[in-house]
C-alpha cells in the first residue's frame, strides 16, 4: 500500500508533513491487524539514517490511523514537548515503565491539542469518534485486571470526551481506574495551554500525580522526577541570575547511557524535575561546586549544552 492509496485529506497532511521534517518520510505496517480503532495503533520513529518512519497497525480506519500520527509529527515539531531519558536506573524494566510511563503521559497532553485541530480538519468526524469509543471498550475489556492499563485508557476517553460514556462495567478495578484518570485528567489540563511553560508545567504535575495514583494503590512509585528530562522554560530574569537562584545540582544513583558512569544532574528547584545531564569533572570539592552555583545560568547552560525555552 502507498500514500496514492489513501484518501485525498491524508495525502495533502502528508505532504505537509514532509515538507518540514529532516529526512525522508516513509510509513510501514507493522505486523498487527485490528477490526478496531484507537490511538496506539501508530508510532513514529528517527532512522539510524535521519529519516523519519511512521508505524502503523492495520485498524479499522487507515485513514484516520495516519492522519492522527501524522498530526503527532507536526505538533512535536514545535520543539518544546520533547521529553529525554539520558540516565538509567540498571534495571530494565523500571527503566521501561519510567520511559512508557512519561511517553503515554506526553501522549495525552498531545491529544488534549491535536484531537481539535482533527475536528476541524473533517478527520475526526461523530462516526469517528464512536470508532474510537467501540475500541476503547473493547481495549478495556481486554485488560480487566491491569488497573494502570485501564487507568491511561480512561483518561484517552475523557481527553476525546470529558463527559465520557465509557462507564465502568466491571466492579473490580474499573471504578478505581476511572476516578483515577479523572483526578489525573484535571491535573493535566487545569492550566495546560498551547506555550512552552504551561505544557511543562503540566506534564511535571501530571508526573507527579501519576506517582501518587502508583502510591495510592500499592504499587511501587517511579524515578518520574529524576529520570524524565523536561528542559527548563526560562524568563530573561531567570536566565541573568545565578544557577543556584534557578537550579539545583544533584548526584543521584543512576548512570549516564552515554558514558555509564555517575552523572550528576540539573534539578530545577521549584518542581524538583530533572532539567538536564550534567558534564562536570570527577570528585568536585565544596568550593568547586560554589563557584558553578555563581555562575550565571545563561552561561552555565551554554557550557553543559542543555536545551531550554524563552518564557
């Protein structure tokens, strides 16, 4: 199948798509077919090549499945909801359920933006939408014990629709699953606007409260706070004064992946998130650390090379 092959209103988001990423853009099928629809049916990913590929499952409505990653791609390209994880924890899977944790969480507040724009481009239409609730039903149904599982797709319902109709069926985990994604849905989108410091301010609360939901239920938190990296959004007074009137610096028990060694990090003190890898040199002293507190934090940014936004 080739992008000739879909709709007129898919290929036109194609092309402008292609026309602002790096690369080539190419799409594939992964080796899934589902008679449904929903939003984890694609994916997208940066080639060792530079090029960009588009994953897709085989749903119910390619069309829709397309355009939707497709309106992924060009949300992110404003740059500044790019999330990174450059420390690891030595153990897998909690490395895993960090990262998958962060992602879905930065997912939602996507849709919470780009399922508009699908309503006025024609693309997600009323019969488009009941797709989407058939196949959460039908996804809930399918995880009726995993309350995380059912939680995160709770709160894709009431992102596509506050007032969700997807009522709980099941006695067991779904209530406790609903209300969580309730509280967790009014974290997210209380104060979540279309700029740089309302999305980070988001999703770091939205990190924070999914840690509480974990805690709430017996389960183990996660490293959200020291192992996501959200770059810092700073006003011009932010960036004249000192690192230590800004940040933190901090040494956590977590490897670097690019040297695994140690690495301390840039904790930004306000919201305790991580802001950023640091390259500093072994065994600094009290005095070391003191004059990189005075540094200004335009400056030292600059050196350690992390990325920040204008506020």
């Amino acid at each position: 199948m080739q992008i000739a092959d879909f709709a007129s209103a898919t290929q036109n988001l194609w092309q402008e798509v292609a026309a602002q990423v790096p690369g080539q853009l190419h799409f594939e099928f992964l080796d899934r077919k589902e008679d449904w629809l929903a939003f984890n049916q694609s994916g997208h990913r940066l080639t060792p090549t530079g090029n960009l590929q588009i994953l897709l499952v085989r749903s119910a409505n390619l069309d829709f499945t397309l355009q939707h990653e497709l309106r992924h791609i060009l949300w992110e390209l404003n740059g500044w909801t790019k999330v990174s994880f450059p420390l690891s924890s030595s153990q897998p899977e909690l490395d895993h359920q960090t990262q998958a944790t962060a992602l879905a969480l930065v997912g939602c507040l996507e849709h919470y933006f780009i399922l508009p724009q699908q309503v006025a481009a024609g693309e997600l239409s009323p019969q488009v939408k009941a797709q989407l609730q058939a196949g959460l039903k039908r996804q809930l149904a399918q995880v009726k014990t995993n309350l995380v599982a059912q939680m995160f797709l709770y709160l894709d319902g009431l992102i596509l629709e506050p007032e969700t109709k997807l009522a709980p069926d099941n006695k067991n985990t779904a209530p406790v699953a609903l209300s969580a994604a309730q509280k967790l849905f009014q974290v997210l989108t209380q104060r979540l606007q279309a700029q740089p410091l309302a999305w980070r301010r988001s999703l770091s609360a939205g990190l924070l409260a999914f840690n509480d939901f974990l805690q709430a239920n017996g389960y183990q938190t996660l490293p959200l706070t020291e192992m996501v990296v959200l770059p810092p959004v700073l006003s011009p007074r932010q960036l004249r004064l000192q690192v230590r009137q800004v940040f933190q610096i901090k040494n956590l028990p977590f490897l670097s992946r690019q040297t695994g060694q140690p690495t301390p990090i840039l904790v930004e003190t306000n919201s305790q998130q991580n802001a950023g890898e640091l390259i500093l040199a072994a065994n600094l002293k009290a005095e070391n650390y003191q004059q990189l507190y005075q540094e200004p934090v335009t400056q030292f940014l600059q050196e350690q090379g992390l990325t920040y936004f204008p506020r």
